[in-house]
C-alpha cells in the first residue's frame, strides 16, 4: 500500500508498493479525520447486520405463508409481490424521499433500514425452500398431534431452513452492505455514513482538490477493508449457503 498518493498511479494497482507502508497508511486511515472511518466502518455493519437479519425473518414468514397456506388473491400478490423486482430504483427515489421526509426519518439510521426490509427475491427464495425442505405432509402431521401453527413455525419449520435463511442473509447482508444510493438519498449526516458513501465522498473530494489534500492512498487501504466483512462471511457461511443453492436438485 502507498503511503503517497503518487504511488497509487505509478505502481501495480492489484498489490502493494515498495516500499510497503501498510501500517503508516493503516494509523493514518484511522486517525484521519477524528477517526471518522471506524464510525463508517461501524455504521456499515449496523444496517448489514439489522437489515439481514430483520430482512430474513421477514422474508421466512412471508415464504412461509405462501408456501404452506391459502387465501384469497394469493397467486396475484405473490406475483405482484416478484414484479416489483423490475422497478427501477431511480424511479422510488422521489416517492420514498416524500415520504421518509413525511414520517420524520431522513437522515436517520432508520430511513436506511427501513426501506431495505423489502427483499422480494429473498420472498421468492423462501417459498422455494419452504416447498421443497419442509413437507406439507410433515405440517399436517404435525397439526395432527396438537402443535400450534407457532411451534409448527418456529420448533419444527425453521430448524429445516438453516441453508436458506443463511442463503438469504448473506445475500442480505452483501446487499446492505454494498448499499449506496439510498443512503446518498437518505443522509446528509456524514457521522451516519456507510463506508460505500464515505469512501465515495473522499473521493470526489479528492478530485476536486479544492486546496485540500488528496487521500487516495487511504481511500485505497479503506476500500480494502471493507471487503474484509464479506469475505469473513462467506468462509463462516459459505457450507450453508452451498447446501442451499443445491437443495433443490437433491429434493426428490
């Protein structure tokens, strides 16, 4: 890693210059600014983490009901539930800025984690694991024996989804994670920031120069660091999301 940004242009931009000055670079990340970067860093794993997680399980109880009950107009939500897939996000940006704006909760934590709740892929994704790992017959056996549709849920369905539901979180929590354009939306507070909105600020002010000085080489060690997270989510996670992504050609 470049301690100067003239390193970064003069040297391959896939390894490190000589010679190295990782630790300067990693002192001078975390002290710039007051430390602004850990703040980001912590940000970012706030919405990864709380819209994984609420995301999932909201994506589970959804699956759950499409796949196990009907109700009038089930076929025609559940569908137009997948169509929103196509709607572009420049398109809600007004729409979800009015109405944030109404509900008190731009530049909140909140306006962020809210709006990324909604995973209809990730609906998609639970029906076809509660329809193939969870046997109706099961669920009827089950009632049979007195259960409640809760314990049904929670003790005997949700044991049977550990591939999908880390499926769907890892793929929330890339999502989240990458998120940029709804919190450039959303927030003016840089203290509120994610890391894909605070390295992109450095870096157009970087560009700009504007009398400041470039930090090309911590915008560079930072965007390394932030990769960091989902490569240790993916080796901690990747056998169960594996086992997900081939269940369904091993259901007979």
């Amino acid at each position: 890693m470049a301690k100067d940004n003239s390193q970064i242009f003069t040297t391959f931009g896939l390894w490190f210059a000589y010679p190295i000055h990782l630790f300067e670079n990693i002192a001078g990340l975390f002290a710039y600014r007051d430390g602004i970067f850990v703040q980001w860093f912590g940000n970012s794993l706030i919405y990864a983490v709380s819209i994984s997680v609420a995301s999932t399980m909201t994506c589970a109880l959804g699956g759950y009901a499409f796949a196990k009950y009907d109700f009038p107009g089930k076929k025609f939500l559940f569908n137009f539930i997948i169509a929103t897939v196509t709607v572009p996000s420049t398109a809600l940006v007004l729409p979800l800025f009015l109405m944030l704006n109404k509900l008190g909760l731009l530049n909140t934590m909140w306006g962020v984690i809210l709006p990324s709740l909604v995973n209809p892929f990730g609906l998609y994704l639970m029906r076809i694991f509660w329809e193939s790992s969870f046997p109706t017959e099961l669920l009827e056996a089950a009632r049979l024996d007195g259960a409640g549709e809760i314990r049904i849920f929670w003790g005997i369905g949700m044991p049977l989804m550990l591939s999908g539901l880390v499926t769907v979180a890892l793929l929330s929590f890339v999502g989240a994670w990458n998120n940029f354009f709804l919190p450039l939306v959303v927030l003016s507070d840089d203290h509120l920031f994610p890391l894909t909105l605070g390295l992109n600020v450095w870096n157009s002010v970087s560009h700009a120069a504007g009398g400041g000085k470039p930090v090309y080489n911590l915008i560079a060690l930072g965007s390394l660091i932030s990769v960091l997270p989902l490569l240790a989510a993916f080796i901690l996670l990747g056998r169960y999301w594996r086992r997900g992504l081939t269940a369904g050609a091993t259901t007979g």
